[in-house]
C-alpha cells in the first residue's frame, strides 16, 4: 500500500472509503458562498474538515454564515463582479494564507427579459459575474493554488456552471444561458492550461436546486420536480456530495469534466414523440 494513494497493492481496493473524501487539512474558498448551492458548498466542505472561507457582496450575511457554520468558516465579504474586487479578494485571502488548495467560483447572476426588449445592462451584468470574474479570480489566484498542487495532491477548481449551458430552457434569460456555456468551455480551456501544474480545473452543472436565483425550485418545488427523471429537486446533500468528490482525493484524477447534477434532466429525458 502506497501512502499517497491510499490503495491496497494487493488487490486495488482502496483502503479507506472515509479518506478518498476527507477535506481535513485543506484550505477552500467559495464565492458567491453567503447562500444557495454556494453556502451547501461551503457547509460540506466544513463538514468534511476544511477550512473555508465564503465571499459574498454583503458583508453582514458573509459574516452570518461563517458564525453559522463554526469557527472553520472564515468570511471575506467582497464584489467579485470586477476585476478590481477579484484582485481585492485574493488579497484578502493572501492576508490569511500562503496557499489555496480549492478555488470554487460559485457567485453568478441571472437576467431575465424578452428578446426584443433585453438590455444591455443584463447582458453585461451576468456576462461580466458568470464568466469574466471566475477567469480573473483564477489568475490572481494562481500563484496560491500552484504552491498548493502537487502530483500526488493536485490543488482544484470548480467551476459552477448550469445545465442552462447545456440545453435550452423556456425562460427568456439570454445572457445566463450564454455565460454559462461559456464557463463549460473555459472550464475545459483553462484545465487543458493548469493540468501540468498540478492545478485540477473542473465544473459542476446544478440542475433545479431550490434557491434565490431559482425561484421556481424553491416556491413551485413539486411541479419542477414533474419535469425531472429522479421525480424531485435536488438537495444540499447531493451538491455539497458532488462538490466534495472533485475537491477530495477521489476526483484528483478528473480533469476538465463538467459533472451533471441534475436528476437525469439533461441526459435521461426522452425528447418529443415525433414518429409517424
């Protein structure tokens, strides 16, 4: 058995199920981690040992969640919808640590209006939150995440897409369902870039998850959930579960995979009856 694969050589089993998903000792930031599928993010990762730090734009419900989730939840209040507030947070982070073994750009936005009348300022707003800032958060924070990575351990990044950028949807939000197509291919982009540097890139596409931003799985939960193969909305256990795989000892060998977490609604739905 070899230490740093935890895999018993005799037989290939792994040989503690409980390790391949510890977080204890790792260091994570979560943006966007005040609420939603961020702050169910943040709250397994605590769980499972890591400390954390949650980024939001509201300093007082960054600073509530950290006191909700314990003394291993750090807040670094900051808009992280410029470049300027990415370069503020990764200065905020450096303040606290000299590496970051797990990057999860989390914090997003959504716009939604009719195509004849959708304006500028949604397009720039989610274009700007969805896409540009996960990238620049990421190059600032380079150098901590390379200091962090090694073969046997890589430092990762979790990209929170949407199934939005996978398939269409009927809801007129043009810029959401271009932004986080955008972010799957990124995703794929910069993992290509880092892997070399022991920097694992990934992302995770939510499904119906109940939330502000998707007001429909939070108030009508029951008729979503009609609609989705698994017959409900997901939980915070199933992203906080698919979140800590990729950050953990088991997805250190996934590279640039954009995981589904959506109850079958993407891949396991029978399009239109259209035979004759």
């Amino acid at each position: 058995m070899t230490a740093s694969s935890g895999v018993d050589a005799m037989n290939g089993a792994p040989a503690s199920l409980n390790g391949l998903f510890s977080l204890a000792g790792r260091t994570a930031l979560v943006t966007g981690g005040s609420r939603g599928i961020g702050k169910m993010i943040a709250a397994g990762f605590v769980a499972q040992g890591a400390r954390v730090y949650i980024s939001s734009r509201r300093s007082d419900a960054c600073a509530a969640v950290a006191e909700e989730l314990g003394p291993n939840c750090i807040a670094l209040p900051e808009d992280v919808s410029t470049v300027a507030g990415c370069e503020a947070l990764a200065s905020a982070y450096a303040s606290h640590e000299d590496h970051l073994d797990i990057l999860v750009n989390n914090a997003g936005a959504a716009w939604g209006a009719a195509l004849d009348d959708f304006p500028e300022s949604g397009w720039d707003k989610v274009m700007d939150l969805n896409v540009k800032s996960p990238f620049f958060l990421l190059q600032k924070l380079l150098p901590h995440l390379r200091i962090a990575g090694a073969i046997e351990r890589p430092a990762k990044v979790i990209n929170i897409a949407s199934i939005d950028g996978m398939r269409l949807s009927p809801w007129h939000t043009y810029s959401y369902h271009a932004s986080k197509s955008a972010l799957i291919h990124l995703t794929r982009r910069v993992a290509a870039q880092l892997a070399g540097d022991h920097v694992h890139v990934t992302a995770i596409a939510p499904g119906a998850f109940a939330s502000e931003m998707n007001r429909a799985a939070r108030d009508r939960a029951d008729r979503v959930a009609a609609a989705i193969p698994a017959c409900r909305i997901g939980n915070a256990d199933d992203i906080a579960a698919a979140a800590i795989y990729l950050a953990s000892r088991a997805g250190d060998y996934v590279v640039g995979q954009i995981l589904t977490v959506d109850g079958g609604l993407v891949h396991a739905t029978f399009g239109p009856d259209v035979d004759g």
